[in-house]
C-alpha cells in the first residue's frame, strides 16, 4: 500500500526549482502516492487580489499576498487525509492544529527569526517588538507541532535550537540537491590562452540583495581587458566594456548551463542569503566558487578547498579571493574538480529526496503505530 503524502509548496525564489527537482525524484518512488500543492501568493484577478486593489487599496500587498497563500493551504487541506505533509509554505504557521493532527514535515532553509536579522531583507526596519513576538510565537507554535524538522543547513538547524528551544532530536539536515546529470562539467573545457580575458560569473535574480553591485564595483576598479563579467539577473545594469548582461536566461535551460561551462569562476558575494542553489549548481558544473559568510554557506563551501569565504560588502576582501583564485591556473583547476567532488557528495538531488521521503514515511507510521520505535538516520552534515 502506497503513503498518502500531501506536499504544500512555496512557489517563491529557488523553493520553485526544488519543488520540481522534488516532484520528478517522486516518480520513482513506487510507494509514494504524492499530491502536490503550489503554494502561491498572488493571483492575477483573484478575489483576495480585486479586493485589495479595488476596496482596500491603503492595505500593503503583504497582508493579501499572507491571506492568498493560507487560503490556497485551506483549500489544499479541505477534506482530504494524508498519512503524512510535506511542508515548507511560510503560511503554514497558521496551520499549527492540522500539522499536530497530520505528522508534518516542516521543511526550511532559515528561520523567520533569521531572516529578521538579516539587514538586506528587513532594509534596516524591524518589526516593531509585539509583532516580532507574534511572529515567534506562531513559528514556535508551528515547530513544536510539526513532527520533523528539515533544515537545508547547519545554520538554520542551530537557529532552531537556539532561538525557538527546539530539541536538536527532531531537527535533521538534508539540503535540496541538484541534478547532477544535467549539472556538469563540460566535456572538454578549453584552457585560457595567457593573455585572453577571465571570466567570472554572476547568477541572482534580486541584483543588490544578491551582491550585484558589490561585485560590479570590483570590476569597475580593474584594468580593462583583465576580465569579462558575465551577469544573469532580471534586474537592470548600466553597460560597460566586458559586462555581458542577460535578463532572459530561464532556470535549468541548456543555455544557461552553457554560459557556466564558458566560464573560469563563479562569484556570489550576497548581502542577504539563506542557502545559494545557484552555487551548488556552479560547483556541479565544475567552477570554483567565491560567496559571502552570510546563511548557511559554510556547508557549501569548503574554505581553500573549492573556493572562498568573504565578509559580506567588503569590495577588497572580495578582490583579494578573486585574485587568489587567478593567481594559479592549476590551483583554479583543482578547485574546481573539488567542486564537483563535493556537489557529488552532500548535493546529489535523487539522494537527498530519497532521504525526505524516507523522513516523511517514516514519521506516517509513527504516527498509525505509535508503540512503533522507529528509528530516524539523521545526519548532522549531509
């Protein structure tokens, strides 16, 4: 008998790649039985939507935008029974008594505490102090109901131990993978001639959060015809001489995967970050990578090993690792076979969704047989 397993999925940001990546490894799995749930937040001429722009236009899009993702929840839930829920819906704080009734996966790549204690999502302006514990008590709620905790990194792990006393039992360590196969090494990756320019990448959605600006100011600093810049955003950037800027490069597209095998490094130097999938990828197609000590990068990148770790908005420490990494041609190329060795390793898509679905089996017959003792494999790194 296949598991009744219900899946709510946030549709933002690279929650959307996962949720596919996700969805295709489910196909494969003979006793899973899965029903997927988007999760969105806006729906073009939806009730919630007319509403707000028609009635109550002073009301901010995010009370709407909180009431159209609990709404599509509801209605997810109405009348169905699952043995177990898959969840990782910012609105499933809401939803505390059904994750208490339904042994419920939370699945999460910060907590709402830590993304307040970032200054590139909150701009400088906390919540004032009631509504911040408002917010931690219907996220603790939330925890404390849900049977397991998923988190993508050690840092958001901790954040659940520390900041909202969860015992460090029910929280495991299972980051989304990447399709390795499509995620790869050019077959043959032609050598930089000496004097030809180095090219760096830069792949972020959300330009300045991601450290756009930061990097652009690096490369405005140097010696023309030193390296090209090649930049995937949706956002705009002024032009200059080696700047190569793409606004319509689609996720897991042949073309994009191509301009990461025309490229020598990948640099992500965020200012606001919880995990990076984007550097995960680059270090599936072979490229030393360069981020910021911002999220749960440390489980990513191995200082020296396959690439750096800059202080967040430093423009010289950031120079100085780009160096680094150009300062020698067969120490660039090591770093690079390392970073396919470790995506291989701790980001193989069909390993870690097996891992979930192993969790999410497993807390379903808990719950059916609770004199059951059923042991959990955890890993404190996968």
């Amino acid at each position: 008998m296949a598991y009744q397993i219900g899946f709510l999925m946030d549709q933002i940001a690279g929650h959307v790649t996962n949720y596919h990546n996700l969805r295709e490894v489910a196909l494969h799995e003979p006793e899973l039985n899965a029903t997927w749930h988007e999760i969105h937040y806006y729906k073009s001429g939806g009730a919630i939507e007319n509403v707000r722009e028609r009635v109550l236009p002073f009301v901010p899009t995010y009370f709407s935008g909180i009431s159209r993702g609990a709404w599509e929840i509801h209605k997810a839930l109405r009348g169905r029974h699952y043995d177990a829920l898959f969840s990782n819906a910012s609105v499933g704080v809401f939803f505390s008594r059904t994750f208490q009734r339904t042994p419920t996966l939370i699945d999460f790549d910060s907590t709402p505490y830590q993304i307040d204690q970032m200054e590139a999502y909150s701009n400088g302006n906390p919540d004032p102090k009631p509504v911040a514990q408002f917010k931690w008590r219907l996220s603790k709620k939330m925890m404390d109901a849900a049977a397991l905790l998923q988190a993508w990194s050690n840092w958001a792990k901790e954040s659940t131990i520390r900041d909202y006393g969860i015992d460090a039992k029910k929280v495991i360590v299972n980051p989304p993978g990447i399709k390795l196969d499509f995620w790869k090494p050019a077959p043959e990756r032609n050598e930089r001639a000496p004097n030809t320019p180095r090219r760096i990448l830069f792949v972020g959605g959300d330009f300045r959060r991601k450290g756009g600006k930061l990097l652009l100011e690096w490369f405005r600093q140097q010696t023309s015809g030193n390296y090209e810049l090649h930049i995937v955003t949706r956002e705009a950037v002024d032009s200059a001489p080696g700047l190569y800027i793409y606004h319509d490069m689609q996720p897991n597209t042949p073309r994009l995967l191509d301009l990461y095998h025309q490229s020598d490094l990948f640099v992500l130097p965020s200012l606001g970050e919880c995990f990076g999938i984007a550097t995960v990828e680059a270090m599936g197609t072979g490229l030393p990578v360069i981020t910021s000590d911002v999220g749960g990068v440390a489980d990513i990148v191995d200082v020296g090993r396959n690439g750096f770790i800059v202080p967040s908005n430093n423009v010289q420490e950031l120079g100085r690792a780009i160096a680094s990494v150009f300062a020698d041609e067969q120490r660039r190329a090591a770093m690079g076979l390392q970073s396919r060795q470790i995506a291989e390793q701790r980001f193989d898509v069909r390993r870690n969704a097996a891992r979930t679905f192993g969790y999410l089996k497993q807390i379903a017959d808990a719950h059916s047989l609770p004199s059951l003792n059923v042991h959990m494999k955890r890993s404190d790194k996968a």
